[in-house]
C-alpha cells in the first residue's frame, strides 16, 4: 500500500499552502525576531544586574549624619605633629568654640611651605562665613615673596597699616567684593621672625582682627615656650 503524503498546511494569512521558498523566508524571520527579542531581554537583564549591584555599593558606603557640615580638626593637635616637618613651631590660634577648623595642614607652592588652617566662622547673630589663617616660610629663610602673597590674597591692593597683638600689619580692606565670589574681603599681613603671615576670609574686618591677634599671641606663647 503505498504512502500518503500529508497535504501541505494552508496559511490563514496566504489562503493557500506556503511554497518551500515562502518557508524559508517565514523562518529565516523568525529566527532573526527571535534572536532580537533575547538580545533585548539579554540587555533588560543586564541592565537589572547593574541596578541592583550600584544598589547593594550605596547600601555598603558608610554615611555619616552630618558630612562636610559637622566635619572638624583639632588645630593644636595638627600643629605638634606638623612642627618637626616644618621645623619651627606651628601657629595654632584660640577661636570661639563655636568656630570650626575644617582644614589643618602643611604644604608647598612655588619654594614657600605654607602651614594653612581654614575656619567657618560664626558671629553673634548665628551667621556663617570663612577665615584662613596662613603661616608662609622658604627653606633658606629667605622673605616669602610678594607675588605668592598676592597670589593668597586674589590679588588685592593693600589699603592701609595697623598695630594687633604685638604685630605691625598690613591691611587689605575689600569689603565691598562679592563673598559668593571670592575667599578674601578682608585681609591682614605680618612678618613674624622669617615667617609670613597673613590672616584672611569672608568674615566681617572685626572678626579677623580678634583673630589677628589671637594668632600674634600663638606665636608669642610658641616663641615662650620655644
């Protein structure tokens, strides 16, 4: 008894039976829009993995409540450890307790070591603004030179001379500079021994005198106990 072939399959979109040509076609089609569908999922899953490892690395970081806000150093602290790299004694000024030091340290520019501590101050009325207080020497004792000065104090012109702890000071009173652009309103400049210092910030003038003078009697409480 002979065979029976199956008769071939009419497709409801052809309304007759595929031709072998048709066949071909239809799957080379579906295998390539099978093949487009893994792909996108393959890169929807790996895009998932990824989520989810940044997820479980920001659960892993340690965050602190306060960051930057509530970050302070211990400025006398810094000072004794810094002292035999520097190889003299460290300025480190009494501020109000309510002032905090957010930077103490050592560094080099130009063949000058500066010895730079960075205050957020606070006055009476609760308002918050920023004081430096840098301490600049050379390592053959030669005077610090005035185009690194100027360089600190962005620039600006000294206005006047004044008399603050024991030192003689040059000033720099730009009050009238915007403080949302610039570091330095108001400025003071000592020669301390071979030391420069310069005393600076947004504060108001009075609050960088008081500190003015608070770092003239650090130096003189160093040299007493030198």
């Amino acid at each position: 008894m002979a065979k029976q072939h199956k008769a071939p399959a009419v497709v409801a979109e052809l309304g007759r039976p595929e031709t072998p040509s048709e066949t071909a076609t239809r799957k080379a089609r579906d295998s390539r829009l099978y093949r487009e569908r893994k792909t996108v999922n393959n890169l929807v899953f790996s895009l998932l993995v990824s989520l989810g490892l940044v997820l479980v690395i920001f659960l892993m970081v340690p965050r602190g409540t306060g960051g930057f806000a509530d970050h302070e150093v211990n400025v006398a602290s810094l000072a004794t450890e810094a002292t035999p790299s520097a190889g003299r004694e460290l300025v480190a000024p009494e501020v109000p307790d309510e002032w905090k030091a957010k930077q103490a340290d050592l560094r080099g520019s130009d063949g000058v070591t500066a010895w730079q501590i960075n205050y957020t101050t606070v006055d009476a009325e609760g308002l918050e603004a920023y004081a430096g207080v840098t301490q600049a020497f050379t390592a053959d004792s030669a005077p610090v030179e005035d185009v690194w000065i100027a360089q600190q104090l962005e620039q600006q012109a000294p206005t006047g001379n004044e008399s603050l702890g024991g030192l003689d000071w040059i000033t720099y009173d730009h009050s009238d500079r915007d403080p949302d652009n610039s570091n330095v309103l108001f400025a003071l400049q000592a020669q301390w021994e071979d030391d420069t210092i310069l005393v600076y910030g947004t504060a108001a003038p009075a609050t960088l005198r008081d500190l003015a003078a608070d770092v003239a009697a650090s130096l003189s409480d160093s040299k007493g106990t030198a």
